[in-house]
C-alpha cells in the first residue's frame, strides 16, 4: 500500500483463551482481544489508544478488562501542565553528576523501563497470520533532536552556583528575649535567593546589560514552579566528561540513519532482554527485535498542521559519547506522543534511564504541542495498579485513567480509591452515562473481501449462510461505530 492511502486494515482473532500473566505469574489469567494490523492510519491507532488498545509491533490487543486477572488501564499525562516530583529532580540531578563529573551512582536504578511489553498480554500474537497483498507504508521524514542543542523556547539560564549567606558581618548582638535582630534583613531560603538572581541575571540581559528596572511581577514570578525543560537543561551541563545526545530516527528501512545504527540497535536490545528480562538468545535476535520494535503498520504522514517530524513511528535514541545506550520507541500521533518501549545498557541501569527517557519524552511532547497544538498528551502505555512495580506510572502528574465502560479519561486521583477496593473498575461516576461510540449499525462496518471493499450488510447477502456474524460484531463492539465504519475487517 503507499502511503498516504489513508487506509487501516486489520485481521481480528477474538480473546476467548487465557494465557500467562508476566504480572502475576497467572499461567491461564491473562486475556485480551487482538487483531493484525496490515496497515493502520495515526488517526485510527490513536482513537482505538482511546478505547484501550494498544499495540505491539504489528499486532494490536485490548485486554479484556473485566476477565483478566491484571486489568490494564490506558495512562495519559498532560504534558502541558507537568511538574517534576522530587524524585524526578534526583533522577535529572543524578544524570548531571554523571554527565559533569563521571558519577556513576553506587545504588541500583528505579527497576521501572517503559514498560516491558514482553510481559504483556501483547505479545501475545496469534499463531496464523493471512498476509493479503498489503505493501508496508513509506516512511520519508527525519528529526534529529540533539540534546545539547535544545530549541530555543528551551534555552534558559542556567543557574550558577549560589552560595547562601553566612549571616557574618557586625556583631550586634541582640538583647535576649527580643528575638530576631531588626538590624539584619529577613531570613530567605537558599532557594528563593537562587530565583532572585537568576531573574536579575534575565532581566539585565533583558536592558543590555543596565541596572535591572523594578517589576511589580516579580512576586508572582519568583513563586513559579521551574519548567520541566529548565531541570533538564541543568542536567546537561555546558562542559560535560559525558556528551548526551537525543536522535529523533524515523522507523524505516529507506532512512539512512535508521539504517546505519540498526545492528548497533538491535544488539544493545539483546543484551537488555538477556541482562534484564533474562531471555534467552532465540528470544531476542534479529528477527524479534525486528517483530516486535521495528514493525509498525503506522503509516507516516506529514500533514501541514503537522509537527515537523510527522506522525508515525520512531526511535529516540540516546547517544553517549559516540554510541547508543538506550533507545526509547515512541508513536507520534494526532494528540499525543505515545510510549511503546525503552531498551537500554545494562552498565548503567544506576542512571534510573526508564524515568529518565519518560522526562524526556514529556518534554519532547511539549515542544511537539509548539508546533502541533492539539498534540498535549504522553501516553505512557498501561497502568496496573494491582502491580506494584507499575505504579510509579501514577507519579507522572497530572494523569488521567480510562474508564473500560464510557471510554472517558477520568483523573487518576478518583481512580485510586476504587482500585484499592477491585482490581476493575468503571471510574465514570455517572451511572447514565454510556460508550458515545458504541455500535449500533453492525451492516455499516466496512470489510474487505477478495479486495474488495463493501460494508458487512453487502459482505453478508453476498456470503450466504455465513456464521461470523457474531465475530464481526464482537469485533465492531470493540472498536466502536467510528471506527468500524473507517478500519476495513480483512475477510478470507
């Protein structure tokens, strides 16, 4: 197919078998729907993300929420209105000590990658694949985004090292009983005192270098919360031991630079599976690395709203002086940049790179959003709250859950209370409230059938006596009216 079709096509494999949690080790808890994806258009894979889909190389599944022993909830952060915890600030700090001084922390990192979807139900694909006549989509555009050259909405002072004041000075000594001494000026924070002259420092650039002028601003600027994309570029220090650099490469085979770093790629996952999620060889060579982070049926489009980059599939790559230690696998799409994986040396796992890639990718999310405005959102996979270890997704604040029944997102912090009670929940608190896409017109869902495409009501006269009724419309329930009257349902 070329690209630009604008055309999804996808075989469907229903759900009705268990098999292996990676969560809680369920050998036969684990259930979702899932269907093959020939081909899909950004805006079909993002308005599916937004019904609990979520793919894995080419095969796209939903967990069957109310049946699965490890309901999976669909995580989106607002990436506008982020602010860093304080453990996302020692993670951003960790990094600087490391760039600056060759600090490499003695503790072991966060334990946390985005998300390893090898111990996902994604995986999960099914045995027979009918490959119709479906060429892959062409994939043209390239980005470089270095990370010590950050655009320019990004550049900020950098904060020189301040210190705080000792309170030496004459010795007046205050009578006993009267407190604090009237003659000294009142205490602040080392904190406050670095604001304050990082923002003389701004505003005599402001005036050429002149006395600063007074604003009466200030008291408001100087209670702002720093910008996630102020701590970063602290953490990227202008004389580093280390160079770290952020790569932007385009998911296909046509790009040179995707090509040039593939073997170095495909052996840094190797040695990540094997050193962390303890693979075997067969089970991460070529072909799977391949499988499963470089076959995606996202098509690339580059549409004049667009960002810069276009919408598709694409490796962040991190370099460290000269060679690749992690590469984050991201899908840029309509209204979100949405997290598939991260793989990463195993040498510095002490680094906390899973947080680190996320902080990142929010801060790529905003500049996204500079030049696509309704591109707001970091999607960061699933969030299990009956795991433990994929709670720290919630930290990611502020988040939203989506609701498995009405396909709203519903703040994460009236989501928690329910999930401490069960393991599934409806978060929508409306009990009127229903699926605004449910299906309700099974004959107006588009198949194709012996390339042809028609809807299912034409399917059916044309098919008489047909029994997969029941699998289209299970099917059409799952991906709703609008989409099934969009995704053409491959028909042997």
């Amino acid at each position: 197919m070329a690209a630009g079709s604008s055309c999804t096509i996808v075989e469907y494999f229903g759900g009705d078998d268990g098999y292996r949690c990676g969560y809680c080790k369920n050998e036969k808890g684990n259930f979702s729907h899932g269907m093959w994806s020939h081909a899909m258009t950004v805006q079909d894979y993002q308005d599916l993300i937004d019904r609990g889909w979520r793919r894995s190389g080419k095969y796209v599944y939903k967990p069957i929420m109310n049946k699965t022993c490890c309901p999976q909830y669909t995580i989106r952060c607002h990436a506008l209105n982020f602010q860093p915890s304080k453990t996302h600030k020692k993670i951003l700090k960790k990094m600087s000590k490391f760039l600056s001084k060759g600090e490499m922390p003695t503790e072991q990192g966060d334990g946390e990658p985005m998300d390893s979807l090898c111990e996902e139900g994604g995986l999960h694909g099914p045995v027979k694949v009918c490959h119709s006549e479906v060429a892959s989509p062409v994939v043209t555009a390239i980005l470089t985004e270095e990370g010590d050259t950050t655009p320019a909405e990004f550049e900020t002072a950098r904060k020189d090292p301040v210190s705080v004041p000792d309170g030496k000075g004459p010795e007046t000594t205050p009578k006993p009983g009267v407190g604090a001494d009237p003659g000294r000026p009142l205490c602040r924070k080392a904190k406050e005192l670095r604001k304050a002259r990082r923002l003389q420092k701004e505003q005599k650039r402001q005036v050429g270098g002149g006395v600063p002028t007074s604003n009466p601003a200030t008291p408001v600027q100087l209670n702002q919360p720093k910008a996630l994309e102020e701590f970063i570029n602290e953490s990227l220090p202008d004389s580093p031991l280390h160079r770290l650099e952020v790569r932007l490469v385009p998911v296909n085979d046509d790009d040179p630079q995707f090509m040039a770093t593939y073997e170095q790629s495909a052996a840094l996952y190797a040695r990540y599976q094997m050193a962390v999620h303890g693979d075997t060889p067969s089970e991460c060579n070529e072909s799977e690395f391949r499988r499963f982070l470089c076959d995606s049926p996202l098509e690339m489009e580059t549409p004049p709203d667009g960002p810069a980059a276009g919408y598709g599939s694409f490796h962040q790559q991190y370099w460290l002086d000269g060679r690749i230690v992690a590469v984050g696998v991201v899908d840029i799409l309509p209204t979100c940049v949405s997290s598939v994986y991260l793989y990463y040396h195993p040498d510095f796992a002490s680094l906390s790179l899973g947080s680190y890639s996320a902080l990142r990718e929010v801060a790529f999310t905003r500049q996204l959003q500079k030049q696509s405005p309704k591109l707001c959102f970091y999607y960061l996979g699933f969030y299990i709250h009956s795991c433990n270890k994929m709670r720290y997704k919630g930290q990611y604040q502020p988040s939203d859950l989506l609701c498995p029944e009405t396909y709203v997102f519903v703040p994460i912090e009236c989501c928690i209370p329910s999930l401490e009670q069960t393991h599934y929940a409806r978060f929508n608190q409306d009990p009127d409230a229903g699926d605004t896409h449910v299906l309700k017109d099974l004959g107006r869902a588009l198949v194709l059938y012996r390339r042809t495409v028609m809807p299912y009501a034409a399917y059916a006269r044309k098919r008489k006596g047909s029994n997969d009724e029941m699998e289209v419309a299970q099917y059409a329930g799952l991906v709703g009216q609008l989409c099934a009257e969009r995704i053409l349902l491959y028909r042997a």
